[in-house]
C-alpha cells in the first residue's frame, strides 16, 4: 500500500455545465483516490457534520438530508463507506467492491459502482453570481451520484432566503477551507494518516444467521484482547457480514481477513497472533479452500 500523503496534487482540470432555465454550474475536479476522498469524508461526516447536508439532485427531483447529531457509525466495509445516523443511512462506493469474501462482483461492476470522478462546484445564476456550493460524485458511467450541500450564505440556519445584502458570507469558510485541500493544494490534509483506513475488527450480530446472535462473548472477547496488546484497533459490531449460517463472524479490516464460528478463545488468538503479530488463525479463516493472501485484494 502506498505511503500516505498530506499533499493532494491538483488536477488543475475546470468545467462549466449550462443550465437549461439559465446559469451554469463551475466544477472543479479533484483526486478521487482513498487516499484523498477518505480524509475528506471523515471531515464532513464525523467533524463537520453540522455544516453537512447530503442529497442528490437532478431534474425534477431533489433530496436533501442533513445531521441532528455525529453519526452512530462511519465506516469502510468491502469498498462501501457506510454512515449511519439516528434516523437515515447512506452507502458511498468508495474503491472496488469486492462482494464479500467470495469476491464475487464482476470486474465490469466493480469499475461502475466506484466513484470515478469527485468535484467542488458553484451554482451561479443568469448574472454569473454563485447560488449554492458543494461536492458532486459520478460513478464509472459518469452518471452522478451523492451531493454533497455545503454552507450557503444567502440561507439562514432555518433554510429561509436572507434580506438583499445581508450574506452571511463567513457560510463559506468551509469550502474554501476544503477547497485549499483538495482542489488546490495549497494547505495539507488536517490527518497523518487516512481515518477511513484505521483498522477495525467487526462482529456480525445479523439476525439471518442464529449462531451470529451470539455475538456478545467474542465482542468482549476481542476488547479484552485489543486493550491487553495496546493496539490502536477499533472493535464494533456490524450488521450481515455476507457469511451466513456460519457465525460467529469477526471481519478483520487490516488485510480483509473473515473468520467463521469464532469463540471467545479464537478471538483472543485473532488478536493475539494476526493482529498483533501478522500470524492468521488459518483453521478458522474464511473461505476455508482459500490462502490468506488469496482473500486480499
């Protein structure tokens, strides 16, 4: 895996759309590699939530949602980032999307549901005055995807247009911050390394497999285990891990490792010996007819 960067190279690539009813849209594109749209997600997700609205939008229909609080979960699971809030939840693809352990996601797919290209836009009217700004994604078939809505200066916090001359214009702080990042590369990405790729262990507590409901022992089993080695590892639980009837399932993010029928003892040997050590515990590995390095990516 290739060292992580705080610089982001500018793509220095610039594009206006027309709009039909008048104006156009200004995209400015910017790398869409991980190593770059993963910081930036974890600020806008996890940091910046309350200045955060995500949507989409095309003709004749727009959807916006927005955060009341930090997200239960935001995670990277098999390409996708998943968050997830009290009341609603979105999935992003972010690199390939394998299919679980099976890999069983055609090349061709894997290529489209990816985001191929990531921008910063301004909305501007028939006076070329900027409307509205955010983030815009498209996949592998250029179709567009997730928007992301930023602060607006002529809103209030209520969404009610403001008074002629009465711009909040301080609303933009965060897109020119983010804008320095990851457009021009003028400022470094606020991390050393990239959030959405701190490694974590999950236990599957999905309800279509009975043995996975007995998922409590190993979850504390693996805590104990991550606090006795000192590792900076996340330990959570997660819904289906694409390994039914095999359960308990433990999903390890560091090299994409699944376990099936896991103890409270293989857990401890899951930590002990391949996390903290880099050894898997091979009998209890899965897919079972499959190395360990047949199972990365």
């Amino acid at each position: 895996m290739p060292e992580f960067s705080r610089q982001v190279t500018p793509l220095d690539h610039r594009t206006a759309e027309p709009i039909v009813s008048g104006g156009q849209i200004e995209y400015e594109d910017f790398p869409c590699i991980i190593d770059v749209i993963g910081p930036l997600l974890y600020t806008l997700f996890q940091e910046r939530w309350q200045q955060t609205q995500v949507g989409h939008v095309v003709e004749g229909s727009v959807l916006e949602l927005e955060f009341t609080q930090a997200p239960k979960i935001c995670v990277l699971y098999d390409g996708y980032l998943t968050v997830v809030t009290a009341a609603w939840h979105l999935h992003l693809c972010l690199e390939e999307h394998h299919g679980g352990p099976w890999g069983r996601t055609p090349p061709e797919l894997r290529q489209q549901r990816r985001i191929q290209r990531a921008s910063f836009y301004r909305r501007l009217n028939k006076r070329s005055q900027a409307r509205s700004w955010g983030i815009q994604f498209w996949n592998g078939a250029g179709e567009k995807m997730m928007n992301l809505f930023l602060p607006n200066p002529f809103v209030d916090d209520a969404e009610k247009l403001l008074p002629e001359g009465k711009a909040q214009l301080d609303k933009l702080s965060l897109y020119e911050e983010l804008r320095d990042i990851y457009v021009l590369g003028v400022r470094p990405i606020p991390y050393i390394e990239n959030p959405l790729k701190r490694p974590y262990l999950s236990v599957c507590r999905s309800s279509r497999c009975y043995p996975s409901q007995k998922w409590q022992p190993i979850i504390e089993a693996l805590q104990t285990a991550v606090k006795q080695e000192g590792l900076e590892v996340s330990v959570m639980t997660s819904g289906c891990l694409e390994v039914c009837t095999a359960g308990p399932v433990v999903f390890y993010s560091g090299d994409r490792t699944w376990y099936t029928r896991v103890t409270p003892e293989i857990a401890q040997r899951i930590v002990h010996e391949h996390v903290a050590q880099g050894h898997p515990v091979q009998a209890h590995v899965y897919p079972p007819i499959k190395t360990q390095a047949s199972v990365q990516p």
